[in-house]
C-alpha cells in the first residue's frame, strides 16, 4: 500500500526562535518574582509540591535514562531476542521478578523498559517489568513493612503487595500480547537521528560518545513528559477537595475503587507510598492494598511518561488492565480477610 | 596540473569534516540547567525545603550525574552529519527550564496552613512508630501523629498523660478556633513534600491574639491526649524562626 502520510515541512530553529525561548525564560522569572506568590496561599504550596515532585523523581528518571543508555550501547543486539524465544508462560513471570533486582521508582522503570523491548525483549515482557519492578523491588517491600509494623495487616500488606503486585503485572503483561515493538513503540525524533547514524558512511561514532547521546536524549525526552505529570498532580495535590474520601471508606467495592483513584491522583512515589496508604486508617486492607498495587503502575505522572513512550491506546488499555486485574485482587483479599 | 575531485570523494569530505549538533548543544544546555538547579539546592540547603532526609541524597547524586551528562553531551556535540533542531523542538526544551527558572527565582517556601486544611480531612498520619517508642523516651510531634494511627499507639500515648513536652510547629488558626487556643501543626515528609502528612496538637492557654496563622513557635507545656485529639496546656508558648529542616522525617 502507498504511504499516504503527507508530513509537513520541518521548520529549523534560528536566532529568532531562541530569542523567543529567552525571551519566554526571562518573563517567567520576572513574573514570579513581582507577583510573589507569598501572597496567594496556593500558589505558594502549588509550587512546593511540584517542585518536590520534580526534584525527587528527575533523580530516578535520570538513573533510568543511564541504565537505558548502558543497554542500548553495550549489550549486544540479539541478547534480549535469544530470551524472547522463550515461552510467554515462562518469560513474563521471569520478567515480573527480575524487578526484585531493580531498586528503582516507577519514573526510573520506564526509560529501561522501553530500551530493553527495543533492544529485542518481547513487548510483553518489558511492560510486565515496566509494572512489576516499581512494586517488588526490596526498597519498596521494606518501606511497606516499616508502614504497617506493629498492625495486624503488616503481612497481609506486605505479602499481598507482592503478590498481588507481580500478578497484576503479569496479568497486563499476557493483555498486551504479542504486540510487535512497532505497534507498541511511540517514534522518537532521536530513533530516527540514530538510524541514520547507523546507516552512515564511515566509522560509527565512539561507545562513550552514543552513550552520553542516548543518556540525554531519554533523560530530556521522559523529562518533559515529567514536568508535565508533576504540573498535573501538583494542582490535584493542591485543590482536591478533601471531604469525598472519609464518606466512602465503609462502603464496599467503592472504597476499593476510590482507593484506586487516590493513588491515581496522588502520583506518589512507590518508595514513600505504603506511609500514606497506613495513613488510611478508616479504609480496610483490600482498599489499602488497591492503593499499594495500583498507584505505581497507572498515576497522572506516569500516564504523561506513558503517552511520551508508547503508542496511542496504550495508556487507555493500561490504565483499565491494571485497574481491573488490581479491583479483582484486591476484592479477593477482602473476602479472603474477612 | 589541476586535480579534479570526484563527486563521491567529496561527499565523503564533507560527511568527514566535523560540525556542531544544535541538537546537542540545546540537549546539554538543559541538562546544565537542571545541574545548577540541584547544585543550588543543595549548597543553599534548599533541599530541606523538598525533601526529608532520607531522600536527600538524591540531591547530589543528581547534581552530579546531570553536570557529568551535560559535559559528555557537549564532548560529543561535534558529528560529521548535520542535526538540526526542529523550533518545535527547541521550544519543548525551553519550557524544560521554566521549572528550573521558577524554583531558582521563587522564594524559599514550605507548606503552610492552607495545606493543612486540605490534608487533614482525609490523611491523618501514616507514620507507624512502635508502641515501645511512644511509651519511654521523650515525646516528639512525630510520636503523637503515630498514635494516632492504632488504638495501642492512642493508649500508649495516653498513659503519658500530664507529662512535660517542649514542641516546635507553626500556627494554624480556622474561624472556629476558641480564643486562647492554636493548633501547632508540623508536617511529616517521607520522600518528597507530595507525601506531607500532618501532626497536629491543640494547645489551650495561649495569650489571644498574640500568633498569627504560619508563626512558628515553640511550645512548653504538659500533654493531656483525649481519644484521638491530643492537648497541650502551654506554660510558655515563644516565637521561633523556622526550622532549617521544616519538615520533620520519621
């Protein structure tokens, strides 16, 4: 079939368009500092709270883009492929659990698993360590102990995060399929930058070289995405409306959902998470657990990251496998405890 | 004699010959940026602001890591093939800077009473400490949030009834506070200020009028928990500068 894309003119950027981004800079620091949001309340924590979003998980987007950059230029094409010939079966539990080894935040997760599916993972697989990774990693079970220490749901929490975690990652690991890495892929400027560089005449540029490239390119690509997520959850964080939880939290089925939606809107990091969750005191520990597995796969900061990374339609299908595979769990465990 | 160049020979000379990736330079720019932002954080101790000590360490680490990343961006910005930058492109890493901007030029600020009312409703306190730490030692802001969590923590806080206890918290005033009475309310940050909770304590027998909403102060005085509210009858109540760490980390 004839490729119909009719692609507009890329225009370059000039002295002018940098003017204008200067000029942008320039403004935003005068505003702020004649407005002095001292005086508006909200603004005042609005900014807080994004700042200490941003400033807390750029850290670990940063981490991520470097084990990303390690993959992409020193392990070998065909590493990864020879453990997709795995059985699925087989292949994305393995994948689930290989996040024990990753004591990474669910910001830091994303950049390695795009890097791993595109250096031949099997879709499915990378997105199950995409989710699990956040959940089971040591930090994170340590962290929901200390939580719940001294409560008479400390295992449940803890080995119902784990378990309920790893399942629920397998589970949108085998709802995913066998997408190709194309279908589930966004292009990025750079893949194209890095085609080309592949393709060129001459000696390819040096390891430490494509190393730096890739680090900054997928530092500054999930980054934005980023910025864009903490600017969402700084205003939830900012305005909710806090009287709505309280009223829920003895009604059934819904105390699990609106559990679900708090951790959504929270955007928390996986490794501070399960102090907030013990904070629901009034809420039992299937609502809590929803809170504890959901929150790390599907939030308003990782849904910008998501959008940045894959394809279209990925996030819709990821947010309702995720929070259907997390309800059913977490509705099992509510019969199981009583 | 002339030497003529063959037209292949001369576009492997220019693929050969180096030339400077806007691309690069733009991408190593904004990875500087955020470098200085966390090197101003932390040299000015503005961290403290953000984060509780135990995610601190991200602050170096990151000032670190991003310096590195923006030298080695620019070590390989020289390419034998041209890179351009698109301007959509460059504006998307423009705006990248405006949080650096905004958190360089903003004055240092901390949560205040207008989060407190928006969190109080519904996050009460996660902080889970023993019941051993609540019931020996001396009694911290942090002990009285973890009581609130279980009923051991309620009756092991309220066996130190009529204990002494010296807190540091700001003023936080609603329409109904009685006059002669603050609420002294300390945030309780784990990672970053995104996960603040709060611990709050009534305290009565304050001269009226003489705090503001987001003072902060020190009180001394003898605790009295009641269910879940805790009091503390003020001997002295004095205003004190804010804490260089405003946040208190459990």
């Amino acid at each position: 079939m004839a490729d119909t894309t009719i692609r507009t003119p890329v225009r370059n950027a000039d002295a002018r368009t940098w003017a204008g981004v200067l000029g942008v800079l320039v403004a935003a620091a005068i505003v702020v500092r004649v407005a002095d949001p001292e005086r508006f309340a909200w603004v005042q924590s609005f900014f807080v709270i994004f700042g200490s979003l941003l400033i807390q998980a750029l850290p670990f987007v940063l981490i991520g883009a470097l084990a990303a950059a390690l993959i992409e230029v020193f392990v070998p094409v065909g590493t990864l492929e020879k453990l997709a010939k795995l059985p699925r079966p087989l292949q994305l539990p393995a994948a689930g659990l290989a996040g024990i080894a990753f004591p990474i935040c669910e910001c830091g997760s994303v950049p390695i698993a795009r890097r791993l599916i595109q250096k031949g993972l099997m879709p499915s697989a990378g997105i199950t360590f995409m989710l699990a990774a956040p959940v089971l990693n040591p930090v994170v079970i340590a962290s929901t102990f200390f939580a719940f220490r001294g409560r008479s749901s400390l295992w449940t929490m803890v080995i119902g995060r784990f378990t309920l975690g790893l399942l629920v990652a397998i589970a949108v690991g085998w709802v995913i399929g066998a997408r190709s890495k194309g279908d589930l892929l966004r292009p990025r400027p750079d893949d194209e930058h890095h085609a080309k560089h592949v393709l060129e005449i001459g000696a390819p540029e040096a390891r430490w070289k494509m190393f730096f490239v890739h680090l900054g390119n997928d530092f500054l690509y999930m980054g934005r995405f980023l910025v864009l997520g903490a600017t969402l959850a700084a205003m939830v964080q900012t305005f909710l409306p806090a009287s709505i939880i309280g009223r829920v939290a003895s009604t059934p089925v819904l105390d699990v959902v609106v559990m679900m939606g708090l951790a959504f809107v929270l955007s928390l990091c996986s490794e501070s998470d399960a102090f907030i969750a013990a904070s629901f005191v009034q809420f039992g520990p299937a609502a809590q657990l929803a809170f504890l597995v959901s929150g790390p796969m599907i939030d308003f900061k990782l849904s910008a990251l998501y959008v940045g990374t894959f394809r279209r339609g990925f996030l819709r299908t990821l947010v309702i496998a995720v929070a259907a595979t997390t309800f059913v769990g977490a509705m099992w465990v509510k019969v199981i405890s009583g | 004699m002339s030497v003529t160049v063959a037209p292949l020979d001369r576009e492997r000379e220019i693929r050969t010959r180096l030339g400077w990736s806007p691309s690069r330079i733009a991408g190593a720019l904004v990875l500087a940026a955020w470098g200085a932002l966390f090197w101003f954080l932390l040299l000015s101790g503005r961290d403290a602001l953000y984060l509780s000590t135990r995610t601190s360490w991200v602050v170096p680490v990151a000032a670190v890591l991003l310096s590195l990343a923006s030298i080695g961006r620019f070590a390989s910005a020289r390419v034998r093939r041209p890179e351009p930058l698109s301007r959509r492109e460059a504006w998307i890493m423009g705006l990248m800077v405006v949080p650096v901007v905004l958190l360089l030029v903003l004055p240092p600020a901390t949560l205040g009473q207008f989060s407190a009312s928006k969190r109080s409703s519904f996050v009460g306190s996660g902080i889970a400490t023993s019941v051993g730490d609540i019931s020996t030692g001396e009694l911290s802001m942090i002990d009285v949030a973890a009581a609130q969590t279980s009923k051991e923590g309620e009756q092991a806080l309220a066996k130190r009834a009529g204990e002494p206890v010296d807190f540091v918290g700001f003023v936080t005033l609603y329409g109904d506070t009685p006059a002669g009475e603050i609420l002294l309310t300390r945030y309780i940050v784990t990672c970053c200020v995104a996960d603040a909770t709060i611990a709050q304590v009534r305290v009565v027998n304050v001269t009226p009028g003489e705090f503001q909403s987001n003072d902060w102060v020190e009180v001394k005085g003898t605790i009295y928990p009641i269910g879940r509210e805790v009091i503390v009858n003020a001997s002295e109540v004095t205003s004190v500068p804010q804490p260089e760490r405003p946040y208190l980390t459990p």
